[in-house]
C-alpha cells in the first residue's frame, strides 16, 4: 500500500511495508538524525538494534512499520509495536499493545508520515487482539528501547523529546502515567546524618554480586537481554535472608551521550515488612560509593510521579530530577 504526500518537488510518494532483514543501516540513520537529545544515543552499529530489538523472542517483523521513499528507498521513518506480560511474566498480555516508538526523518515530518505510522502500528496491534494502545514503553509493558532509549529503566515517551508530547495530544492521545527522572554526579560529596542507619547496620550486611544479578522472570530475561547487571542486597545476620536489593548497570551508550561515565540504579526494593526503617536509604548511600570507587561519574534512577516517599528519598541523596517520562493513552469514552 502507498500514501501520497506533498513534497518541496511536487508528489512524493511513501510506501508503508514490514521490516526487511536488509532495513538496520536504514533504521539506524533515522534513530541518529530523530533522538539527538538526553533521552537515547547514536548508534554505531546495527548490532545494538539486533541486540535490544530483534533477537527478543517475540519479536515479529509486522511489529516494526516503515516508511519508505518509493524513488530512492531510502527509509524515512519507522514505528515499532509489542505487547506487555501477562500478570504473572510469563507470557504476552495481548489485550495491552504498545506503540514503542515513531520515529520520521526531520527532512519527511509534518507530512503525515508520523501519523500513518501510528496508525499502522495502531492496526497491527489491535489484528492480534489488542483491547487497549498506549504509546511509550514504561516498565513493565516494555517489550522493546530498554537499553536504548530512556537511560535506567523504560519511563515511557521523555518530556525532553518535544515534539512527541504535541505530536500525540493531537492524535487524541494524553499523558496517564508518569515518571520522574532522577540523576546524581558521583563527584559531588554525599553526606547523609541518619539516626537509623547504625541499627540497620548492627542488624543487616551489605553485598554487592558483581555480575550476578539474575532476572526474575521470563519477562525481564527478555527485557534484559544479554544485559549483566550487579546487584547489591542487604543480608539479614542471623538469618543469611536477602531483605533488600537493587539492581545497578553501565549505561555504556548513554554515558557518552551525557558526558559521564554513568550507571542506572534499577529495581529497588524492601521487604514489605520491614520499610520506612532506612533500608533502601542506606543501601543507596552504599551504591554511590561502590560507584564512585569505580570511577563512575553519573548515576541515574526513576520513581513513579505517584509515589512521594521514592522522590523524597531520591532528593534526600543529592538526587535531581532532570527530566520526565510518559505513556500516553486515548481517554475513554463516556
């Protein structure tokens, strides 16, 4: 199918199709001219494409739509689209589709392409049962961009990307989740007066497992990929129990990008039980000094933009917000 468009030299016409295995230095050339912001990185090589996109297991090539100059071939745009876990990660959740991405070429945009790679991303998700489309990845419905897109964790369409937020407003889509975007240079001294801190100490031993943090689920191994990332827990003494952790990985990609060699903390988490006792705190003061000693100069962390008490956390270790991530839905009807 082909859609027709007014160009600076009279018709040009974009063939929309399905990825071809010959398509990467194609898609590639339009990530580095569209993401030259904070939120993603050039790539280099289509590898880094084949390594958080297609070798995940559900990957499909109707998932990613291209646009398509019907004279040159030369690739234009392109949109991606995937579906979350079902409720216990072990599976596809088919009935929530996610537009990933839609990327145009700077030279190809306010013709319709974006839309229609929209829209096309929108009807091949829905053909395979989609009830609901969100646009953005955020964890946990990200099925493709972590590692490439968003820095730490998948945070959905980033505040910084500025045309997106108006782009999709005009389609009938508006922000309904948000997160915040938290970073942290390693060179600024961190000095924290915690009164609860020498019993958590008394009572619990950090540990930190080099390259041993292993994925708790189908899911996030797909997530994940070939990613090894550390993890550092918090041990009880008498019982040798794991009562926290964090998850913290090299953002290779994106410390070039911002400047700094720089590590994303992932996935903190308490025990239900024994919270608001200083754990998660103490445990991220641990983090930044293993960081530090390690010649890191950045680190980065999400929080839901619902949850205070990890913002103020965040904020209480020297943490800045720099930015903010969406997934944009279509509000119901009635």
């Amino acid at each position: 199918m082909v859609w027709a468009s007014a160009g600076q030299k009279g018709a040009v016409v974009i063939v929309y199709r399905r990825f071809r295995n010959t398509d990467p230095p194609g898609l590639l050339s339009v990530w580095n001219d569209t993401l030259t912001g904070r939120s993603a990185y050039p790539l280099r090589t289509p590898a880094l494409l084949e390594r958080w996109i297609f070798s995940k297991p559900y990957f499909e090539h109707d998932a990613l739509i291209v646009a398509e100059h019907s004279g040159t071939h030369q690739i234009v745009g392109w949109a991606l689209a995937g579906f979350g876990p079902n409720a216990d990660h072990t599976a596809l959740n088919r009935e929530l589709g996610v537009v990933c991405c839609v990327l145009v070429s700077p030279l190809y945009r306010r013709q319709g392409v974006g839309r229609e790679l929209l829209c096309r991303a929108e009807e091949f998700l829905t053909e395979r049962g989609a009830q609901e489309v969100v646009v953005g990845a955020m964890t946990p419905n990200n099925p493709y961009l972590f590692g490439l897109y968003g820095g730490t964790n998948s945070p959905g369409i980033l505040a910084s990307d500025t045309l997106a937020d108006p782009f999709l407003r005009a389609l009938g889509y508006a922000p309904a989740e948000s997160r915040l975007v938290f970073q942290r240079k390693l060179d600024e001294p961190l000095t924290l007066a915690d009164p609860r801190f020498a019993a958590v100490r008394r009572r619990y031993t950090p540990q930190h497992l080099l390259r041993e943090a292993t994925a708790s689920s189908w899911w996030i191994e797909c997530v994940w990929g070939t990613l090894e990332p550390s993890e550092v827990r918090l041990v009880d003494k008498q019982t040798q129990a794991v009562v926290a952790r964090a998850i913290v990985w090299e953002l290779d990609g994106f410390s070039w990008r911002w400047g700094y060699p720089s590590a994303g903390i992932y996935d903190v988490l308490v025990r239900a039980d024994i919270r608001r006792q200083g754990l998660a705190k103490l445990m991220l003061q641990d983090i930044h000094h293993i960081l530090e000693e390690q010649y890191f100069g950045l680190a980065e962390l999400h929080a839901p933009a619902d949850e205070p008490a990890a913002q103020g956390m965040a904020r209480a270790l020297g943490f800045q917000q720099v930015d903010t991530g969406s997934v944009y839905r279509r509000p119901k009807a009635g």
